[in-house]
C-alpha cells in the first residue's frame, strides 16, 4: 500500500520504495529482524523460509530475536537463517538486547544454548558485556554445522 512502514522499519535497510510501494531491493543483507512484518500496517508481510512458493513456517521473533516466551532468544539456522554470517550476525544482535536487560540475581545472566556461529558469536558478546554466561555445547566439538562441513 505504500505506507512506508516497513521500510523505515529495517534496521538493515534491506527495503526501499520503488514506483510507490516497498520492495525488497537488497534482499542479501536481510538477518530476519521482522521488524518489517511487525510494523505493516495492513499485515501484507508474511516471514518464509525458502521460496515464496515453497515456505516453511519460521519461528516468530522480535527484532531482537527474542521470541514470544519472555527471556529466550532464538539465533541462528534455528530461526530459519541458513548463512554463517547471519547466525553470527544475529547472535551478536540477540546478546546486544540481552545486556540491556540484565536481572539481579541467579548464578547467571545467560545462557547460550550451542556453539555454532550463532552461540559463538553470542559467546563473545556475553564477553564483551561482561555478562555471567554459560555456553552448552551436546558435541565434543565447537563449531555446529561447520565444524562437520566434508573436507574440501
Ligand atoms: C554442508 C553444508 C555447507 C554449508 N556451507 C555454507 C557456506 O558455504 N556458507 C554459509 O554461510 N553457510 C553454509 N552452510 C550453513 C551454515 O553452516 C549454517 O547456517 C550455520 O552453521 C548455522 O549456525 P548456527 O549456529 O545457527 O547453527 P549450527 O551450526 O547448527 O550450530 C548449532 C549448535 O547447537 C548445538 N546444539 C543443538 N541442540 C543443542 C542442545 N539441546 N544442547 C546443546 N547443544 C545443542 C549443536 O550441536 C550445534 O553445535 C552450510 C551448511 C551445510 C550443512
């Protein structure tokens, strides 16, 4: 409809405004805010991943990749972002929102759940905020998917 809405809402700026209405002219630095579908005035935006023709439903996250259960966050290939960049994007992201909400008490501030490109990018920004955080990781090893990717 042309509202503009959802273009000013990118923080990625991934929309723009062509012939009056919102496209997504830079698709690629798109890391799954949904920041877009949120502030649509009309609901015009559904979130897939895949194809237009062939979605699979994604779970819904805030911008901040918090998730509609209060306190978890979702990053990462988990959300439905199948990019190394973009797990780590996203993970950085999440633990940027988590610092800003820092509860008293408990043994931890957080807890990061895997370490993949998602939960080590998360990892270092619970460093750098100086946050108490634990990483659990099932595997023997670091690095998630990559870690496994075949040889060559
Ligand atoms: C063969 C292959 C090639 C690829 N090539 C590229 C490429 O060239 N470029 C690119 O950008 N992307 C590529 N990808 C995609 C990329 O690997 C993923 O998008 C990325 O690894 C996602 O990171 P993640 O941290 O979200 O998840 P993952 O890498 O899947 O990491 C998740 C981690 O969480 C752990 N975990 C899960 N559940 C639990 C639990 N309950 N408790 C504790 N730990 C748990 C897992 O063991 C794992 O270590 C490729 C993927 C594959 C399979």
């Amino acid at each position: 409809m042309g509202s503009d809405a959802c273009t000013k809402a990118c923080p990625e700026q991934a929309l723009g405004i062509v012939n009056g209405k919102a496209y997504l002219v830079n698709p690629t630095v798109c890391i799954g805010h949904g920041a877009c579908a949120a502030t649509c005035p009309v609901e015009a935006i559904t979130l897939v991943f895949g194809t237009e023709r062939r979605g699979i439903d994604i779970p819904y996250v805030k911008p901040t990749f918090e998730t509609n259960v209060s306190g978890i966050y979702i990053a990462g290939e988990l959300g439905g972002m199948g990019l190394i960049r973009k797990a780590t994007e996203q993970g950085c992201q999440a633990m940027e929102a988590i610092a800003g909400h820092r509860a008293d008490g408990g043994r931890f501030d957080v807890v990061i759940v895997g370490a993949g490109p998602a939960g080590l990018s998360a990892t270092l920004g619970a460093m750098a905020h100086q946050l108490r955080f634990v990483t659990l990781e099932q595997e023997e090893s670091f690095g998630g998917t990559v870690y496994h990717y075949p040889p060559r």
